[in-house]
C-alpha cells in the first residue's frame, strides 16, 4: 500500500481517472453541510468519510432532442449505458482510492433503496452542488453551466485528502420552459411536485418496451 499523496496531487489524479473513464465533468463537496440528508441506511457506511467526489456524464444530444413529450427506446438504452459508465467510474476511482491506503464508498448512480418515498442512499445533486458544479433548477434537477441538465450523475465518498470546491451563486433567473414542457404539470415556479412527477413516470413506464421511471423531458427542454 502507497501512502496517500497531497490533496492536490489526489484530486488531480482522480479527476484524470474520471476524466478517462468518460466523465465530463468532475468536482469534490465537503460533505458535512449535506450529511443532515443522507438516507439512515448509509449514515453508519459513511462515518468519516468527509469528501464527496462528484462526477457527470454528458448525455448524447441526438438521443436528448430526439424525445418529444415522452421517453423513447433510444433514451431508456442510453439511460442504462450511463448508469453503467458511471457505476463504472465510480469502481475505478474507488480502486485508486484503496490501493493509496483510503477508504472509499461508491454510491449507485441510480438506485431506489425506499420505494414509497422514492429515495436513494444519497442526493447526488446535492453532492454536486455543494462541489461547486452547478445548481437545483426549477425542475429540480442538477442544472450544469454548460451542460444544463444534460448530465447524469454518480459519486464516490472518501476519507482520502481533497481540495473541495464550494457552492457557486447561479439560478434560472426568468426561465419557464421546462414549466412550459413537463406533461405532467409538475414544476412551476412554487417548485417540483414530486406526485406528480411519479404518476406521469408511473404511466411512461407501461409504454411498450420503456418498463423504467424515465422521462427526459425537463432534461431536454432546459437552455442557456
Ligand atoms: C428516486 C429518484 C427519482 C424519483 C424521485 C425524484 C425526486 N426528485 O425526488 C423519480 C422516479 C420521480 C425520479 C424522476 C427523475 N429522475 Co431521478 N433519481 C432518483 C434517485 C435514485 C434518488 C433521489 C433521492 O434520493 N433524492 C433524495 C432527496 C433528498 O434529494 P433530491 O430530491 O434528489 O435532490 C434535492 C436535494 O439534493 C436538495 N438539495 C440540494 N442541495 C442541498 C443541500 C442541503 C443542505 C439540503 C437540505 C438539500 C439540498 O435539492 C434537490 C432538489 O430538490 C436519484 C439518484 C440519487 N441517488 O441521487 C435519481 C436522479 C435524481 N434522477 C435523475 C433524473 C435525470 C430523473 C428524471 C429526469 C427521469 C429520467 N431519467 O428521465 C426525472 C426528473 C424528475 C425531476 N424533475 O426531478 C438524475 C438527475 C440528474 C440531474 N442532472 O439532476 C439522478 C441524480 C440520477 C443520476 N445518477 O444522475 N427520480
Ligand atoms: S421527469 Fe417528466 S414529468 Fe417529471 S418533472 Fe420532468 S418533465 Fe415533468
Ligand atoms: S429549463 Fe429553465 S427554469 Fe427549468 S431548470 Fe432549466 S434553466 Fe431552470
């Protein structure tokens, strides 16, 4: 075992691993401001890890704009392709971490542990925000500078040492289209009704050959 090297050293080399592994984009959240919203089920798995590394995968534009008001095949395939990818990061810059002598705890990329509240073990939009990458739109979704909602997430905690990034000071200003878009009514400027959302998924998934809680509506309509 290789002894951990200097914060800086560490985040730039798991930003290349990530980097390699098809990630667009790459940050590290301090994660006691956040800890208050971790599911109970990995609070004990998560003791003393105090960073969250934070990685997106950009989603195709061809697949994205090709979806009108409802997913298509196309999408729901390119949807596990980058659950796999990122899980598939996530594991390789859990192995870098280990083999320096840290611990590290990949979370799934998209993983429903409580399926009557809808929960994951933790928000991967909160951990991205509080790295600095972006913020929570109207949708509620992560909204990216650059690539606005158009990034899937993964993340990985730690006890290695990291340079952590901070919240950045951005919203949506006047923006309505993805209220002006979501079939289902859902998101307004009072927020994102949750219920709502659910049942209009609920109702996608019995399309034929979707058989998933996908949409992509507000990940396609949101622009600069
Ligand atoms: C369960 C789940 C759902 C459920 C419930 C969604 C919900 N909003 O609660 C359903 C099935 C409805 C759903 C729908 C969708 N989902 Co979903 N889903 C998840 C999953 C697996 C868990 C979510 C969870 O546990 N939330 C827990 C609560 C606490 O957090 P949250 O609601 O996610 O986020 C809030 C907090 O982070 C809070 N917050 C942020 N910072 C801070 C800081 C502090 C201190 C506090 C207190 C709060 C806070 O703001 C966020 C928005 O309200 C995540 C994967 C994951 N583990 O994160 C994907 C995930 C959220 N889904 C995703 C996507 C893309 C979708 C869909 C577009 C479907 C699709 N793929 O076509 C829709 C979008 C609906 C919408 N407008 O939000 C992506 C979002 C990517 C992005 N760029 O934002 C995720 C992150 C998966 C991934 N790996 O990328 N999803
Ligand atoms: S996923 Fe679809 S139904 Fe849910 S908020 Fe987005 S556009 Fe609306
Ligand atoms: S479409 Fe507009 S309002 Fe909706 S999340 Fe994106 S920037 Fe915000």
């Amino acid at each position: 075992m290789t002894q951990a090297g200097s914060n800086m050293t560490n985040t730039e080399k798991l930003r290349q691993i990530a980097l390699d592994e098809g990630m667009a984009v790459f940050g590290v959240a301090e994660l006691e401001p956040i800890r208050q919203i971790f599911h109970p089920d990995i609070v004990q798995a998560a003791q003393g890890l105090k960073y969250g590394i934070s990685a997106g995968f950009r989603l195709s534009d061809p697949t994205i704009d090709d979806i009108a008001d409802r997913p298509t095949l196309l999408y729901k395939h390119h949807y596990k392709v980058a659950n796999y990818t990122l899980d598939r990061a996530g594991a390789k810059l859990e192995a870098y971490i280990q083999s320096n002598g840290c611990q590290a705890l990949p979370i799934p990329a998209s993983q429903t542990i409580d399926w009557e509240k809808h929960l994951g073990h933790l928000s991967h939009k909160a951990v991205a925000v509080q790295a600095g990458l972006g913020w929570i739109g109207k949708s509620a979704l992560f909204i990216h500078p650059q690539h606005r909602a158009r990034l899937r997430l993964v993340t990985v905690l730690t006890d290695m040492p990291l340079e952590a990034g901070s919240p950045i000071e951005r919203s949506c200003g006047s923006c309505q289209l993805c209220i002006e878009a979501c079939p289902a009514g859902a998101i307004s400027d009072q927020g994102y009704d949750k219920p709502k959302c659910i049942a209009q998924l609920r109702e996608f998934s019995r399309l034929p050959g979707i058989g998933q809680y996908i949409c992509g509506v507000c990940v396609k309509v949101c622009r600069d």
